[in-house]
DNA sequence: AAGGGCCGCAACCGCGATGTG
DNA sequence: ACACATCGCGGTTGCGGCCCT
C-alpha cells in the first residue's frame, strides 16, 4: 500500500511529477524561508534524491536534506521516510507469526514503547508495529477479547520471576542495556507515573499521562465498547464473521477456542508457586486460579523482569501472505482442540502460547505499560479496598479457604469494580475491562456471558461478542471448577481480607507488592508494610517512602 | 454492478528529550 | 543557565483498497 507506488507507479511518473518532480503545489506547505514543503505520499523520484543524499552524507541532519537535495521535504519526513521506507534491511510484507507473537510479548512488557519494540524486530519500524497493534487492538475490541494471552501474562510472570530470582535488578545482567538503562528507576517510574497526582486513596487514578497503555485504554480500550466486549460501533457485517472467527463454536464450546485453565495450570502452578505466593492455601489444585492471580502478581514484577540478555528472536523468515491471511498458523494453540477456523492471524496467534524464552526481557521499561498498567491498576484498586473490605470480606467468608488464596487478588478488585462501579474510573474504562487484557477467557468458557460487569459497570449497552454456544447447566458444572476465576466475582469468596485484620496474609500481599516494586524498593516497602501489619494503619501519604503511592501504600491499610 | 463502510497503511503532527553554542 | 536546533517517539489522520450488502 505505497503511495509512492500510487503516485509514481513504481517510477513511472505522472506528467505533472516529469515536470515538478519534487514539487506539488496542491499539496506543500510552507517551509523555511517561504520554501513550500511538499507533504503527503512521497514520489519514487523523492525516495531517489534521498536514498542519494542518505548514501552520500550519512543519516542524521535532516533538515540538510532540503536544503542540499532540492528535496522539497521538512527533515521531519525524510527522516521517517529514510527510517520507514529507504533504509536498507527493513522487512517488508506481513508480520510473520513469530513476530507477531514476540510484538504481544513485548507489548506485554513495554506498552506502547513501539521503538523499543521495534528494537526487537530487525528490519521492522516502530510504525509498523503500531500500526498492527493498534489494527489487532480495533480487532480485538470488537471480539472482545483479552489483548493478551494467557500464556504472556503467565511468561511475563515468570520471566518476572526468573529476573527477579536471577538479581536482574543489582545489573548482574550486563549483556543487555536496556536492562541496566531501566533497572534502577524503571519500577518507581512507572509506579509514579501511574500514581501520580493521585494524592488520596482513590480507587483509579485521575490521571495517567505518562503510561502510554492508559492513554491506550483510554482512548480505544478503555472505551466502554472495549470494556463491554462489544462495541456498539462494530460493523453488523463483521460481526458474524468475526464471531465465528473468535469464538468457534464448531467445537461445541468456547473450549475449543480458548484456553483452559488446565492447560497452563501447570506453568501458572510452577510460577505461582515459586513466586512465593502461590497458593499457599489452596489444597485444591483444581480451584486455582493461574492467570488471574498470576497475572496481577506476575505483573507486579514484570517490570523488574530484566533477567536475562536482549535476544531477539527475530529470526522471523520473511512472509509474504499477509498477516491476516494465514490459511493456517496452528502455532500450538492453547487449546488442545483442533485450531478452530480463524480467519486472522492474530488470533490464531493469541491462541498460541508463545515460546519458552522466546525472548528475553529487556522489556522492563519506565514507561512500562501493557500488563503493568493492568497490575498498576490493580494496585490501585487493591489499596482502595480497605474503605470498603469489611462488608466483602464478610460476603466472602461464605467461600471455602482453599479458594482464598488464588483468588484474593481479585476478590479485591472486583470488591472494588463492585463497589464504585466502572463510570467513576477516571480511565474511563472498566476495571474490568483492564483486567480482561490479561485475563483469560473462562476455563467453563462462559466468561463471556459471565463477564457482565464491563456490561454492567460501566452502564454501557455494549453487549458481549454474540456467543453461538449456549451452555447448559450441564456444561456450566461439568466445565467449570467450583470456582469461575474468570469471573471476578466468583473470586469474591476470599477470606484473604478479614475485618479484623486486615489481609490474612498479609506477608504474601506485600511480597506481592515487594515484587512489583522491585528489588530496589522492595526492602523499603517490606519494611514500611511490616511497620503497619501490626497496626492495620498502612501507610498514610506522609510515611510512604514514595511519594504519590498511596493506593500502594495503603494497600496494608485495612480496618 | 454499484455504493457504502471499514480496514490497513503511510504520513503527518505535537511534544518531549537531547545536543550544541 | 538559557535558547535554539535537531532528533525521536507516540498518537492521529487521510486515503486507497477491499469487503459486504
């Protein structure tokens, strides 16, 4: 789609470019010196005087490209022309699978940094990497989708993990620099972006300016279509198709289309459990509850997962079909069943659980967003529940203790979503809708119909992807374990909180929180949280070692 | 076959960061 | 220390092509 090509068919010029190849008065704009500066698809005669220039004086001084090529162009649009189009090494055509994949991971991680991410992508542009992720963002709004796989959520958790473990954070990592670029302020910058200018226990931020995936959220998924699953913008034409797509229901079940729990409960097991905060509780191994609590506690240390030097694994062979015509990229799906009839790549990709190591992280980023900003979020909402925690926590008590553990992450959450409901959140999105991007689809595959409080919260009349499969009470009990973790509200039963005492362990809640903030902090936090586990005061802004934390800081601040 | 609408891409715009005098 | 220039990044926009009715 080269509006060079458009324009010039390949070199062939128009009359009007033989005569003014350079110059088109309908479509300039003033420049220096009253020099008017064509704007708009560059022509192959443009490309030609700057691959000329670029040969000839090297990248770099841009602005010198018009005023010694004749080039009628603002450095500006050489430069991303040059970066975009013209240099050598770029790849072009569609994302291949692995890329694709690597793009979720790194998303996951970085958020919106697409020119770090295109660091990880030899030969692809940041630009480009937008472009497919704001395309497969608009796609997955309308399919109502979680933005990230379960299987990133569960590996950005234990690279967390691993990185943290490894002592990523004291630089023993020295193979790559982003690692030692971001390791020691990352976490606090992050944690402060999200929570500045939120000087009182708020349940949301006000605002979040510096974390890209919130002006994201903002801005696309935090848009109650996303949140609702269902935009009430989406295209009647597509949304057969894309139902189809989506939620396959040739296999009987959402089942077939989505991962199951048990299918990473092992992974989430493993990691939960080596992250120390597991679930201690839960003798009930079928209860657990791997994405959603792993998520938020993976998350929580993603941006301390600089374990392990940058290795991209870009060795991604050159495609031609595009992206979203992959007759078949059975990439593994998660799901054991046949690889229901997708129509677009990158739903089949989302469905495919990424490779061990398919990276390694020097993802953690200051402006980290993605899964950070859902566990940032989450964060928030966490410390939020101590207004509110004595009625829930007495409503969970109906819920058996083995459950607690898993779920209490998002007991609290919802707890929250609950209370407040989604049209207060500043983000003007659903809690849940956030914690859709990492939360997987219902192991009972029903989460879609269960998940009515993105419906329900914001107030939207957005309604969920059509789902072509009715579940009978049958299916209901047969597919889902006691515990929908899926559903938030299922996870309320969590006698995590106690009215008396606040969280019930509340060691495992701030190693949580420890992990989020990294190791640099950690000792700090664990410091200032095991000061007030005894009084139940948390940390009131003045005593918080960080300034603007208070959702983190008085996460231990419960009655 | 035609028209409308959506999608994807390229390019632009605005802003912040960095470098330099 | 300040101003200016340049660079880089992320968000947004416009347009052509495709798909669907």
């Amino acid at each position: 789609m080269s509006r060079t090509t458009t324009d010039s068919e390949d070199g062939l010029l128009s009359k009007d470019q033989i005569e003014s190849p350079l110059m088109d008065e309908s479509n300039g704009g003033i420049g220096n010196g009253g020099i008017v500066l064509k704007k708009g698809p560059w022509t192959s005669a443009e490309d030609a005087i700057l691959v000329e220039y670029v040969k000839k004086h090297g990248e770099g001084n841009w602005n010198a490209v018009q005023k010694h090529s004749g080039l009628f162009r603002c450095g500006k649009s050489c430069r991303l022309r040059w970066a975009n189009h013209l240099r050598p090494n770029l790849k072009k055509g569609a994302f291949t699978p692995e890329e694709e994949r690597l793009i979720v991971e790194l998303h996951a991680k970085m958020g919106n940094k697409w020119a770090r991410m295109a660091a990880h992508l030899p030969g692809r542009t940041d630009n480009e990497i937008k472009n497919y992720w704001n395309t497969r963002i608009k796609r997955r709004q309308r399919a109502g989708l979680p933005l990230y796989p379960p299987e990133v959520c569960l590996q950005a958790l234990q690279e967390s993990q691993q990185g943290q473990s490894s002592g990523a954070l004291n630089g023993t990592d020295t193979a790559h620099h982003d690692s030692l670029q971001t390791n020691s302020y990352e976490i606090p910058d992050v944690v402060f972006d999200s929570l500045k200018g939120n000087s009182c226990v708020l349940p949301y931020v006000p605002e979040l300016p510096d974390i890209s995936a919130s002006g994201m959220l903002m801005k696309g998924l935090g848009s109650s279509p996303y949140c609702g699953f269902m935009p009430p913008t989406m295209h009647r034409q597509k949304r057969p198709r894309e139902s189809t797509a989506l939620f396959p229901t040739s296999g009987g079940s959402y089942k077939d289309g989505f991962p199951q729990f048990d299918q990473f409960e092992n992974d989430a097991d493993r990691v939960a459990r080596s992250y120390g905060l597991s679930f201690p509780h839960d003798p009930d191994p079928t209860t657990k509850s791997p994405l959603s609590f792993g998520v938020i506690q993976g998350s929580h240390s993603l941006s301390n997962g600089n374990s392990s030097a940058s290795k991209p694994t870009c060795g991604a062979v050159k495609l031609e079909l595009p992206s979203l015509q992959y007759p078949e990229t059975d990439l593994g799906s998660w799901s054991t069943s046949p690889p229901p009839p997708l129509l677009e790549s990158i739903d089949n990709f989302i469905q495919s659980p990424p490779p061990v190591g398919a990276f390694e992280s020097d993802c953690a980023s200051p402006r980290n967003s993605g899964l950070l900003d859902a566990l940032l979020y989450e964060a928030k909402t966490l410390g939020s529940t101590k207004n509110h925690s004595t009625d829930k926590s007495s409503n969970s008590s109906s819920v058996t203790p083995g459950e607690v553990a898993d779920s209490s992450t998002l007991n609290v959450c919802e707890t929250e979503w609950e209370e407040y409901g989604d049209p207060i959140s500043p983000l003007g999105h659903s809690a849940t809708s956030l914690f859709s991007e990492c939360t997987p689809i219902s192991a009972s595959g029903s989460s879609l119909e269960e998940v009515p409080p993105a419906e329900t919260l914001t107030g939207s009349n957005v309604k969920p992807e059509p789902a072509d499969h009715a579940w009978t009470p049958e299916e209901q009990k047969e597919a889902s374990p006691p515990l929908d973790y899926t559903r938030p509200d299922a996870l309320l039963g969590s006698d995590w909180l106690e009215p008396s005492t606040g969280f019930k362990d509340q060691s495992i809640m701030n190693d949580a929180i420890a992990s989020l903030l990294g190791e640099d902090l950690a000792t700090d936090y664990k410091h200032m949280a095991s000061g007030t586990s005894t009084s139940n005061q948390g940390w009131g802004l003045g005593s918080c070692p960080w300034n603007n934390m208070p959702a983190v800081c008085q996460m231990t601040d419960l009655p």
